[in-house]
C-alpha cells in the first residue's frame, strides 16, 4: 500500500536548498505505509507536509530549526503574527538586514531567535541557511523586490505538526531510536557531482563520504529489522556503490548550477529504496 493524500501538495513556508517539494510524488510513490514517519534530515519539511502518516518524528540537526518548528507547533498564530511584523519595506533594506543578522547571531532567547530565523530565510540570498565557523548565520542580503510572507503556509504547517515531535538531533541518534511499524525517509547533504580523487574526505555541510556510508549502511541494517529505509542523493559512483544493497530508481531534476538563476541544467539524482524484509 503506497502513501498517499488526497489534498493538493503543500508548499513549506521557509526557502531551502535542495527542498523535495518538486519531486514529492516520486518520493510519496515509493513510501509504503506504517504508523510512523521518520525523517533523521527534516530540512523544510517538504516530504512531512505531503504524506498522511499517523504519527511523525521529524529531526534535524539545526537546532535553530527545530527551535522554529516547536515555537510554531506550540503557538500558532501568536507566533504567525509577530513573525508577519519584520515582513515590512522599511526592514526590506541591507541595513537592517544586518543589524537583524547581528541581533539573532547575539540572541540568546529561542522564541526571538524563531522570529529571525523566518525573516532571514524570506529576506537572505537564495534562502541560504549557511553558518561560519563561531556558529553566526552568515548568509547576506538578498535584495528582493518584495519578500514573502509565508502566513497560509505557516499555518499548514502548524495545523499538521499536531501529529509531530520535532527533535534536534544527529541521524546516527535518530536511527537509533527506529521501532517498528517505522518507515524512515534520509534526505542528507549530497554528495557532490565529481569527486578528485586526491580529495576523498569531501563533505558539504559537515556531511562526510564516511557519514554517506554509514547512513547506507544503518540503511541496510534498519530494513533486516523489518523497517523501510528511502533515501535521497545525486546520482555518482560514489553513491551507487553505498546503495549497492537498494533498489534504486533515477530522477532527472532541473536545477540551478550557480548564482545566475538562467544557468540552469538537469541533474541525476536517486531514490534509493531499502524494503522491510519480513
């Protein structure tokens, strides 16, 4: 039985790089049912928004969203509304940007922190989510026209996440705690398209080729234990050899290849699907 919903498909509120939300039926096609949905790499919440499990665990390991997330399952329209206040041309300048950038960067209170968060994911270049190596959001000043605000869709998602926990923690830590009647969905940093091979230890994110293989790997483990495993990536020789042990099914997807929007191309990436095994 595969999953599926009956509404049109929801968009999530925040920009992210690398967002399932135009490949979702390709991904719902190959989600069986079970009673939970267990997503270690909750990224903008795309694949949650678009299925109709019972129950989800959503995890992630940006605390800064996670934080967002709870604040906005807990309140609601409080939350919507003093979020909708920065949303204003006079705060759509570089100025304030910054001086906004620098107030989440020294704020230590988590409900303001979730409030900043929505303003510079809507007014940051290309909805970037980029840290430096203290910990500050360094993502610069997009410039548009006129941001978003993303009230109704907020508001979606603050409706669904009465069937959610949000938990900040690592994949290893969330893998875990799999049970049965779980069905898990990985949606990690990708590895990149080329690899040197003088550069092995490559990571994006922090993300390491060792972490890829040890997600294949409690993949493989998770689906002996009767628990499917589905899991998102480029297509490389790298992640063919990992998912040697999965179904796998290429997607061809247009995307961006730089910071010239018309620059654009089609890149392979895959699903690769580990079944329960009874």
């Amino acid at each position: 039985m595969l999953m599926t919903t009956h509404t049109a498909s929801l968009r999530p509120f925040l920009k992210w790089a690398g967002n399932k939300y135009r490949i979702i039926e390709r991904v719902k096609a190959r989600l069986p049912a079970g009673r939970r949905l267990v997503e270690p790499f909750t990224g903008s919440g795309a694949v949650f928004l678009n299925t109709d499990y019972p129950r989800y665990l959503l995890a992630d390991g940006n605390k800064d969203l996670i934080d967002l997330y709870n604040t906005l399952k807990k309140e609601g329209e409080t939350f919507i509304t003093d979020c909708r206040k920065l949303f204003r041309p006079a705060n759509n300048t570089a100025e304030t940007y910054y001086k906004l950038r620098a107030e989440f960067n020294a704020c230590t209170d988590t409900r303001r922190r979730a409030v900043l968060f929505v303003y510079l994911n809507r007014h940051g270049y290309n909805g970037l989510c980029r840290y430096n190596a203290r910990g500050g959001f360094n993502v610069p000043f997009g410039r548009y026209k006129k941001p978003y605000f993303p009230e109704a869709e907020m508001r979606a998602f603050h409706y669904k996440a009465k069937r959610a926990v949000f938990r900040h923690a690592t994949f290893e830590q969330t893998l875990r705690g799999l049970r049965e009647g779980d069905v898990v969905y990985c949606d990690p940093p990708y590895v990149p398209l080329s690899l040197s091979s003088s550069f092995t230890a490559y990571h994006a994110d922090g993300f390491t080729l060792a972490q890829q293989q040890q997600l294949a790997d409690s993949a493989a483990q998770a689906a002996q234990r009767g628990i499917t495993v589905l899991i998102s990536n480029h297509d490389t020789s790298f992640t063919r050899d990992a998912y040697r042990m999965a179904d796998i099914e290429q997607l061809s997807v247009h995307r961006s290849i730089s910071c010239h929007g018309h620059k654009r191309c089609r890149v392979n990436e895959l699903l690769a699907l580990y079944p329960a095994h009874d």
